[in-house]
C-alpha cells in the first residue's frame, strides 16, 4: 500500500466513524518521546482531510503527568485528549475521569495485544487506546563486549550485568559502561529501580499495604544499583532519564542500557545487540509493561471528534502511514500495540529489535501474586501509587548522588511512604 492510499484508508475510516463531529480543534497533550513527535507530521494528512485542526501540546514525561493528572481530576477542560498510560487507565476509568471507548468494527480491537488492552481497560471497557506498548530490554553494544571479551545473556545475572559494564567502562574516551535512569520520578527513575528490586525479591507493598522500602530485598536492590550505575555510570546520572539516555547512547557513550523497548526503534549506533531483562533470581516483575495510551477526559465538548481522531492514531492504517512516510519508515512504527504490525514483512526487515521485543512484552508478569498484593510491575495500580512513588523518587535520586546514604534514603522513603498511606486509610 502507498503513502498516499494508506493516509487516505485512515482518513476514510475517520470520516465515516465520526461524520456527525463538528469540532474545528482538538488540543492534544503528548509525551514529547519520537513517536508522539512523529506524530504531529503524520496528522498533518488528518487535518488536510478532515479539516480539524491539531493543537499540540508536547510535555517532558513528568510535566506532563502533573498537568494532565491535575486538569483531569478537577475537570479543568484544558485538553481534548490526553496521554496516559497503565496506570492511569483503570484508575480513572473507574472514577469517571475519562471516557469509555467505542470503535468502529474495521478498527479490530482484538488485534491490540492482550496485555495492552487488559491494562488500559476497567472491568472489560476499554479508557485508552495504546499509541505504543513496551517492555524493557537490555540493549548493548555488541562491538564493546566483543572487544571486551564479555557477553550478556537473555536473563542474566545482575552480577554479569555489572562485569560486562565495567569491561566496557572507558570514560577517558567517553564511553560509560551503563547509562540507566536516575531523574526522580514513579516513571522515569522509579520505572528501572522497581524491576530491580522486583528481580530481588522484593515488593512496594506487603499484603496489608504497608510499604516495604526498609526491607532487605530493598536495600540489597538500591546498594546494587547506585554502585553500578555510580562506578560505571555517567556523570550526573541523577538528572538522566529515556531522553537524556537516548541522546547519550546514539552518541556512543554508553555500553550497555537497560530501559524501554521502544527505545530501539530511535538507537542510530551500529553493533546494537538485545536481551531480556537481568534479574538476581528472581524473573517476574525484571521487565516492565507500558503502554503510552490516548484518552478523552470526561464531559470533553469535543468527545466524538477526539474519538475519531483516537481511533485514525492508534490504527491499523496509522502504522502503514508510518511505515510508508518519507521522513520516517517501517523501522520508525509505533510498536508494542497491535500483533498485525509484527506479521508486515517490511517492518520485520527494518526492526532487528522486534523479537525481543515482543518476548519481553509477552513474559512480563503484571498480576498480583503472593509476592506482590497489586497489579502493575514497575507501578501499584492504586490511586496513591503516584504520590509514593514521586516521594521514594526523590530519596533514591539523592542516594545516586551521593547526598545520602542509601540506608538514610530508605528510611526516609519508607517513612514518607507509611505518611501517605495512612493519610489514604490504608
């Protein structure tokens, strides 16, 4: 299918699913991550054809969490539509804080992966649609651990982890042996930090929902990781998260990263190669599951025309319009969402990265477990989780920076935690 016959499909399928909208706007608040990015040029063809006009609003990852959880729950009516993602979805969905989606048949809600439509959905309704999905993967330089002569394995060690970082730790010619996130944040530091202590054994909360940051799991999983990432890290880690990694990496200053799946679809490196995730024993919860998702927040006066817009964005034909761009390509499609994009062949020829990506996505363990009382891997899926996780961010970030020890980090964190639980009722 051509560039121009696939615009022209999604637009179609945009047009007779909403001919009865009459916004003239929508305002948009995106995660400013490559594919959003990409995505105010691929809708310049929405907007050619149906003659509504995309307002966008790009937002770092925790500006952006601010100001639409803010907006969102005070019914603000700021945006039209809004990025959220796992999280998020089920949360407010049940609140009433966004909208209940609906699409038409040639949409194929099915073809969303499974994992992706279970976590944005509330009792089988569907709140936001998946833009992308990822999980988290190793992703190295093979040309560095061969010179090296070290090698990472599909679930490794982290004790392997930390000695390929350290044979390929070179920093008097700019190359740092592990670049990993450290910008506090429950998404940004927080995601990594939580597989890492997931892989230890350890949990956020206990089954009465007391939090567990002064367990040993917890402090074997920090100490781990402020001395891999403070002896074979870049300096000023504690200000790095995606986007600051991902400039660092396609400058060749990293060995190894340990970060999203989708990452990959924007590496510019040569000699990258892939794992799945590392962990100290224990597997479930070492790779994370995401989804970056649209959604309508409730009462929008733009409700249907948003809806048609979500529905173009998230499809099928969406993907053949990447894929088939001139500025971008089938190695630069929003993946993680659909298992159609997987079978197209051109995409399997640009995308070295697709199979492990897609068996870290179908091994990672969000459910509840005896380990663990809630749903979610590198998040609680609780309506407090972001104020928690905010607060243990900042306290990890200054152990990473030395500012604290990392006994005096946990402490503090564990007693910022037990504060906004109890206040919750818990």
């Amino acid at each position: 299918m051509s560039f121009k016959n696939a615009l022209c499909a999604a637009s179609t399928i945009a047009l007779m699913a909403g001919s009865s909208a009459t916004a003239e706007s929508l305002t948009i608040a995106i995660v400013n991550n490559g594919h959003m990015i990409n995505m105010q040029t691929v809708a310049e063809a929405y907007t050619a054809e149906t003659g509504v006009e995309l307002n966008w609003v790009s937002l770092e990852e925790g500006v952006l969490r601010e100001q639409v959880t803010s907006d969102t729950a005070t019914g603000g009516g700021q945006y039209d539509i809004i990025n959220i993602g796992m999280q998020e979805a089920p949360i407010w969905g049940a609140a009433g804080w966004i909208e209940p989606l609906e699409f038409g048949a040639d949409y194929d809600v099915d073809d969303i992966l499974p994992a992706m439509r279970e976590g944005l959905s509330h009792d089988g309704t569907l709140y936001a649609a998946p833009f992308y999905g990822e999980s988290s993967m190793v992703m190295y330089r093979k040309d560095l651990t061969d010179a090296a002569g070290v090698t990472i394995a599909d679930n490794d060690s982290w004790d392997n982890v930390m000695a390929a970082a350290a044979a390929m730790h070179d920093p008097d010619n700019g190359v740092y042996g592990a670049c990993l996130r450290g910008k506090p944040g429950w998404g940004d530091n927080m995601a990594f930090i939580t597989t890492v202590v997931n892989s230890f054994g350890g949990a956020w909360f206990d089954a009465d929902y007391r939090p567990q940051l002064d367990s040993t799991e917890w402090n074997a999983a920090i100490n781990f990781y402020v001395e891999l990432l403070g002896s074979y890290g870049p300096p000023g880690s504690e200000g790095n998260s995606f986007n600051e990694i991902l400039a660092l990496y396609n400058e060749g200053k990293c060995g190894l990263w340990i970060d999203a799946t989708i990452a990959a679809s924007f590496l510019e490196v040569d000699g990258v190669a892939y794992a799945q995730s590392p962990n100290a024993g224990n597997p479930v919860g070492a790779n994370w599951l995401w989804a970056w998702a649209m959604a309508i927040p409730a009462g929008s006066p733009n409700a249907e025309a948003a809806s048609d817009f979500i529905e173009w964005a998230t499809s099928k034909d969406y993907v053949q319009a990447v894929g088939n761009h001139p500025d971008f390509g089938w190695g630069s499609v929003p993946t993680g969402q659909r298992a159609s994009t997987y079978a197209i062949p051109e995409f399997q020829a640009a995308a070295a990265f697709a199979d492990a990506e897609m068996a870290a996505i179908e091994s990672a363990a969000p459910g509840a477990t005896d380990l663990k009382p809630y749903v979610g891997v590198q998040f609680a899926a609780i309506p407090e989780f972001p104020e928690v996780g905010s607060a243990v961010a900042q306290e990890m970030a200054a152990a990473l920076s030395g500012a604290k020890s990392v006994e005096d980090a946990l402490a503090a964190a564990q007693a910022a935690a037990e504060a906004i639980m109890t206040e919750a009722g818990y």
